[in-house]
C-alpha cells in the first residue's frame, strides 16, 4: 500500500453531543488527488468518548489515543449515543489560509477535543484492509515509540500549517503502521485471515513469494515446492487463512500492483502487463477489465480527470 495523508480538522465538543462522521473526497481534495480508498483517524487531544460502527457495541476512547476507521465506515461519536446524531460536515468552519477547518459544538459541558486526518491509497480496498476490524483505537502513549507518535501527530499539526503535505502523510503512514502492530502484537493464536496467515510459516512463506515475485510465471505446483508442502495441503491452509487459494489471490494482487503502476506511474498498459507477470497486453486488458469494470487505459483516464 502506497500511503498520502493529512490531518484537516480540529474539533472540540462539550456534552452531551453525538455527531456521524465519515470522510469525504471533499475533505480529501485540498491535500492530495481524491483517493481510491479513504482511512480515518481522530488523535484524542482531551477528554474521552464513544464510537460506534453500525450495530457493533460501541468503545470508549481516551485521551492519547489514536482512533483508525480502517474502512473509513460511518461512525457515531459522542459523550453518549443516544440521541439522534447531527452529520459533523454541518457543523464545519472552513479553513482559514493555513489553517485547520474546525467544529465547536455541543451542550457546554465536559470537553473531548480531537484532531480529525486521513490516509488515501491509490488502489481500492484490499485484503489487508478487510482483515482489520472497522475501529483500531490504540493508546499512543504506550510501547516504545508511544511518546514519538504523541509528539508526531502534533507536529503533523504543525507541517499542515506550514504547508508540507508530504511530511504528514509520511507520519500518518507510520502511525498506521504501529496501529496495526499493536492490534498484531493482541490477536488470539487461532486467528484466520490475512494476519492468521502471517502466523502460519508456510502461508507466510507463499504469500511472501508472491508479493514480491508477483510478475514470475507461479503454478500451484510451483509455489508449493518452493515452500516446502504438497499443492493440495498449500491451497488448503491458504484457503484456510485467506478465503481463497493462493492463486486467486495472486490474480488480485497483480492487480492490485497494475492499478498502482498506471495511476502513479502513468505506464502504458503493454508494459503494466509484462510487469506484473502477463505474456498478452490483451490478456491483461480482460484480466484488468474484470476486477475493475472497464480497460486500463480507460481506467487511468478516469483516475486523471478526478485528480
């Protein structure tokens, strides 16, 4: 995953208040070419909280902490849930010249402040990102590099100001990365999916040759002796962890990398195609055409003119 990113809000709410929440591209134009897929997160400046996804039990979040929407969901967020929440875009005062947009709202009671940022990737939702729940909240004041992140998102504040997108998106993109090491570093040994997968040496192997060999001419057989198990016991444990055998998955991940290659590197399709293991421009046109609802190149213009 190829990672931008911003932080664009800061709010500060007094109970009671409940408010629904979700990126737009809008909120998204001002920083970067309106991404394929939108991450949220809110850093916990003060006070504390509650979010909710859907019908999912609602969790409390603290002060220091950083709060991820992995599949940028709806979400509810309030002193208490309750009440009929107010859509947070009504309640925005735009920007002032290099500054943050802001919100303040709410019954005049105790506060819950919050810094309000995004990461975009280039490609749509993927595996990784459907692995993780819908909410990562994790303490940032924890682990060895707790206190480097508080300091980091606070001066990803400061760089927005400043106008160095870039600087912010590299520090989004590592505070994404402890996110979801902190959530690894908690799952329960029987875990299935693509972090289950990463458990098992064997899967971890496969899918390793495959990420990083993607454009080689891979068979079943291939992959299997390369780590060491039978063609049948490989596509069952990988079937097992990631819900489809690793050629499948495999067929997605090539274009996976295609999307990236013709979005940010303005390839022509013919060399996509051999980059990322087909012998036939026209083989990967139907191939592209299948997972994305039309051809590369058409794909690639309509990417241009969003951005």
């Amino acid at each position: 995953m190829k990672l931008t990113g911003s932080v664009f809000l800061e709010a500060e709410f007094t109970a009671p208040w409940c408010v629904s929440s979700r990126i737009t591209p809008e909120d998204c134009a001002a920083y970067f070419p309106t991404p394929e897929h939108v991450i949220a997160y809110h850093y916990v400046l003060e006070g504390n909280f509650l979010c909710r996804v859907g019908d999912d039990a609602p969790i409390e979040v603290r002060s220091g902490e950083i709060l991820l929407l992995p599949r940028n969901e709806e979400h509810h967020i309030g002193s208490c849930l309750s009440a009929d929440p107010i859509n947070a875009h009504e309640l925005i005062v735009p920007a002032e010249a290099g500054g943050l947009a802001k919100i303040s709202w709410g019954g005049g009671g105790d506060v819950a402040a919050l810094l309000c940022g995004f990461l975009g990737t280039a490609t749509p939702v993927n595996s990784f990102i459907l692995s993780l729940p819908p909410i990562l909240a994790i303490d940032a004041s924890a682990g060895a590099a707790g206190e480097w992140l508080v300091s980091s998102i606070r001066y990803a504040t400061r760089e927005t100001l400043a106008g160095s997108p870039e600087v912010v998106g590299k520090l989004a993109e590592l505070l994404f990365m402890e996110a979801v090491r902190q959530f690894v570093a908690d799952l329960p040994e029987d875990q299935k999916g693509w972090f289950g997968g990463l458990r098992d040496p064997h899967v971890s192997r496969a899918m390793t040759l495959l990420h990083t060999r993607c454009a080689d001419s891979w068979t079943a057989g291939a992959l299997a002796r390369e780590v060491g198990l039978s063609r049948t016991v490989l596509n069952e444990r990988f079937s097992h962890y990631l819900g489809e055998p690793p050629m499948r998955y495999l067929a997605k991940w090539r274009m996976n990398q295609a999307a990236n290659l013709l979005r940010e590197d303005q390839q022509n399709a013919c060399n996509v195609a051999y980059a990322v293991g087909f012998n036939s421009e026209a083989a990967f046109n139907r191939a592209f055409k299948r997972e994305f609802g039309m051809p590369p190149a058409a794909w690639r213009r309509e990417k241009c003119k969003l951005n």
